[in-house]
C-alpha cells in the first residue's frame, strides 16, 4: 500500500475497525505459516499457541488465562486529600495519573492483570526467580510501579526508575508509606547521562549493592543494557528479567550479551503477539521476557 493510499485508508477506516482487520491478517499468517509445518517441528509453546488461534482472534496474550480479566469488575477509588484515584493491589494501593478517568484505570489494570498472570509470558518472577530480603531491586520503566509495589514488602530497598512526571506523581502516592525504602529516581535509563537520562553504571556508582533488575522499557532495552557494561562486566551476583517482546531480535540479542558476561538465561513460557508493532514479522511469536542469573 502506497503512501497516499495508506492515508487514505486511516482517514476513511475508523482505528478500532482497522485493529479488527490487522488482527485477522495477522492471525491467518500464523496460522498459515505454523500449519505449513510438519506437527513434529513445533515445540509445546507454539502448538499451544497454534491451537488457541484456530478459535479464538489474535491477542496479546494469545491463551484463555487472559480472558478471565474484566475491567468492568475492578473497583476504582478516590483520595479526596490527593485529588488521585487508585485500585487495591494485593492489599496496598496503587495510585494512577491525576487525570485518568475511572473507566481508563479500569482497562490499564485489567491489562497489568494479565501481564503478571502465573500463566502470563510477561510475568517477570517465578516461584524459583524472585527477589528476596536481602535484595536491593532496580524497576526500569515502573510506570504505575505494580511490580515494585508486589515485593515491596518482600525486599531490602527498591530503586525506581520512570521520568514521565505523571506516573512520578503517582508512585510517589503510592510508595508515600515506604520513603525510607523506597528511590524515585525521574530519569530514562539510557546509554548516556545528561539532564533528562542516567546510564545505570553511573547510578551504580553511589548505589553498588543492586542485585535485581527488571527491566520494561517499550523496546528501548538495549539502550539500558549499553549503559551498565561495566556493572554486566563486574561479575557480581545480579539476577536481571528483561522484556523481549518489544522488537523481533531482542531475545536471541539480549540472551548471546549476557551469556557471554556469564549469566545463565532462560526465556519465560510462551509467547506473545506483540500486533502494536509495525515491523512484527515472521515468525510472529516473541518470547515475553528473558530472565539471567549470574551467581
């Protein structure tokens, strides 16, 4: 589709219709390309994968876990005193940007719901890949800060990274009960410092004891990664989970760099179909994360 037709198109084709549309091409894609192959070349993940689009539309997270998640049931809250909204996680509460209105926290939570389902490709710990008491965590890219607030009580000292000054606003609501435990550092986490990014070998300077890092920063992981060589280079114990989903190399990318500074890395189960992405390609299905440890 040529330039001047693709415009027309987005003009003349309402965006949810067009998304309908992306989603069924993309779904008979896969499903051309993976029935193409003999049985036996598929590996579990894939075949599972293989089977829940022969009935169901494309999703993000392509299995029915995800389908148990109703934003219409989550109850939203309201603090007078901080003019904020907020939703109960795991007993605590998490703050949202000033000006989201009820029905809009309602879907993003139902989606960070989704995200760290068990079953979820995108959930970054496991029963044996969790930080514990004596760790010191690094949220890369917090957002809301939904993960940092589920180990907050589980962890030594959280250091979290997010510059959008919304979502700043926010977690300092939300972390308001653990200042002494707790960084909010506005900065991107990049492959430079200057006023607006800090690389993390930098950080790591006055803040040496980080032994977990969890990075998300919509498909700007390597920039994190080309900014802390030298604490990859350190040998120290450090456990990281990365996001892989956001670009088509990432996994194979991420995983050679840090087994070559000595890290044991594993994928998390499943895939996701990352259809936001305009140069998702075969073979369509990407690994949620990536988690290595280097004892």
């Amino acid at each position: 589709m040529n330039r001047i037709l693709f415009t027309i198109y987005r003009i003349a084709v309402p965006k949810p219709l067009r998304t309908i549309l992306l989603k069924r091409k993309i779904r008979r894609k896969i499903l051309d390309q993976f029935e193409a192959l003999p049985e036996i070349s598929l590996n579990d993940d894939q075949r599972e994968v293989v089977n829940y689009l022969r009935e169901n539309q494309v999703s993000i997270f392509p299995y029915p876990f995800q389908k148990k998640y109703r934003p219409e049931e989550i109850r939203v809250f309201s603090d007078p005193d901080l003019g904020m909204k907020y939703v109960i996680h795991e007993g605590k509460q998490l703050y949202f940007r000033r000006r989201w209105n009820e029905k809009r926290i309602r879907i993003s939570y139902s989606e960070l719901l989704k995200e760290q389902d068990p079953e979820s490709p995108h959930r970054y710990i496991t029963s044996d890949f969790s930080p514990g008491p004596g760790d010191v965590v690094a949220d890369i890219g917090a957002a809301e800060g939904n993960f940092s607030l589920s180990v907050i009580d589980k962890v030594k000292r959280i250091c979290i990274f997010e510059y959008d000054r919304g979502w700043v606003e926010a977690l300092n609501a939300t972390f308001a009960g653990w200042k002494g435990k707790v960084e909010i550092i506005p900065k991107y986490v990049a492959g430079y410092d200057d006023e607006r990014h800090i690389r993390l070998d930098t950080f790591f300077m006055t803040h040496n004891d980080i032994t977990f890092l969890k990075i998300d920063v919509d498909g700007y992981e390597k920039r994190v990664l080309e900014g802390c060589r030298s604490l990859l280079e350190s040998k120290i114990p450090l456990r990281i989970a990365i996001c892989t989903y956001h670009k088509n190399d990432d996994e194979a990318e991420f995983t050679r760099l840090l087994q070559d500074h000595g890290f044991s890395v594993s994928a998390s189960r499943g895939y996701m179909i990352n259809y936001y992405d305009k140069k998702l390609k075969a073979p369509w299905l990407r690994r949620g994360l990536i988690r290595a440890v280097r004892n």
